[in-house]
C-alpha cells in the first residue's frame, strides 16, 4: 500500500501544486483547508505523514503540532511563509521533523518527504552493527538506543544525529557535515536547526555516560564521560 500524505493548508494552489507531484510519485494524497481539520483527519486515519502550513484559519499550525506530538510521534514537514529562523527553531523544538519555506520547489518537498519516511521507517542505509559507549547502545537495526538496558525515547532525528555523532566518536564534526550525514540532503545553509537538535539530544542523553561537546568555531564530538564525573551535577 502506497504511504499516505495529508497535506494541511489554506491556499489551495499549494495544495493542489503538492498533491500534483506527490502522486506522480506514487503517494496516496489527503488534502484539507485548515488546522482544526488537519487535526481531525490525523486522528482519524493518521497518515505516514503530515505537511502542516504554520499559518491556518480555525487552529494554526504550531497547536496542531503541540497537541500531534503530545499523542503520537507522526512525522510532520512543516511549512512557512516567513523565512525567520525563529520560525523554523520553534517548530522543529515543538517536535516537526522538517521545515521548508514558502515559495518552495514542488521537487525539494518531494525529496524532503521522502527523506523523512527514510529516516522514520528505519529504511537508513548502513551497516546494523549496534554501537556501543560504555552504558548505551544504540541498534540501527532497532531504531533503538538503551542506556543501562533501558529504552530511551528519541525522534527519528535525533536517532540519526546521534548515531552519526557515535559513528565518529571523539572526532570533530561540523554542523554542515552533522547536516549532509544525519539528514541526509542539503539544507541550504540552515546549520541552526544542529543546534536545536544537539540541546534535544543533551537533555536526553543527561546522566546516560556519554555527552556532546561543543568545539567552538568548529562544531560538535560525542565522547564519553569520565567515571568520576558520573555524578557530577
């Protein structure tokens, strides 16, 4: 069965221009007209994924984000017509897995959409090996990494950044690099949104062993902390 995309968005030319080259892809296109809806459908019959405009009438896009990601972990693409990076920060740290901005290329959503179920589907490349350091694991092949045997919850991005950060332990990575390898395409710059993924995955990782150093003017390592410092606060 084909994957299904629901697309949420006021202006109708958007909705038909994304439906248009989504199902020449092969995708099982949903359209509805605004936020209340967008929310209903997803709850409904949720679909593989949700491309979510941030400005709707009814309920705007950042609610039905809050009130998806308090109940399930729906992939969701989210698009604005403001090329603020406010914007995008605060809509991937209320848990939207992608953004792109308006006017956009029909083709990039495509690839975007694409490279999000990639990722969510556990479809990456590479090797299935699991990674190890000191207390936690984490299992490509699962999608799952456990500290001390306990599960730990991550969204499909940050289960990507951080398995290449483990993939390059004790080296220097570049947020452009952390980009092109964890996310898999350009994204034009945007080296931000490695920032707000980095602070995700510091908060989860607290007290797991391993933590993610900054290297000012250069980027980011994954290193494994210091058995005296286990406890340190």
């Amino acid at each position: 069965m084909s994957d299904t995309i629901l697309i949420a968005d006021d202006e109708a030319s958007i909705r038909d221009l994304a439906r248009l080259y989504l199902e020449k892809e092969g995708f099982r296109v949903q359209t509805v007209e605004n936020g209340a809806l967008a929310l209903a459908q997803a709850r409904r019959d949720p679909p593989t994924l949700l491309i979510l405009d941030l400005m709707m009438p009814e309920m705007d896009g950042w609610e039905v984000c809050r009130r998806l990601r308090a109940e399930s972990n729906l992939p969701i693409l989210i698009l604005t017509a403001r090329d603020q990076d406010i914007d995008k920060i605060v809509g991937l740290e209320m848990g939207a897995d992608d953004y792109l901005t308006k006017p956009f290329n029909p083709r990039e959503l495509v690839a975007r959409v694409r490279a999000i179920l990639r990722r969510t589907s556990g479809g990456r490349p590479g090797p299935d090996k699991p990674r190890q350091l000191g207390r936690v694991i984490i299992d490509p092949a699962s999608r799952e990494v456990l500290v001390d045997g306990e599960a730990i919850i991550l969204r499909a991005r940050e289960f990507d950044l951080l398995l290449t950060l483990a993939d390059h332990a004790n080296q220097v990575l570049s947020r452009d690099q952390l980009l092109d390898q964890a996310w898999g395409y350009e994204y034009h710059g945007q080296t931000r949104t490695v920032d707000v993924h980095v602070a995700q995955l510091r908060d989860r990782l607290a007290d797991s062993g391993v933590e993610i150093e900054t290297v000012w003017g250069r980027g980011y390592k994954l290193t494994q902390v210091a058995t005296l410092g286990h406890n340190a606060s």
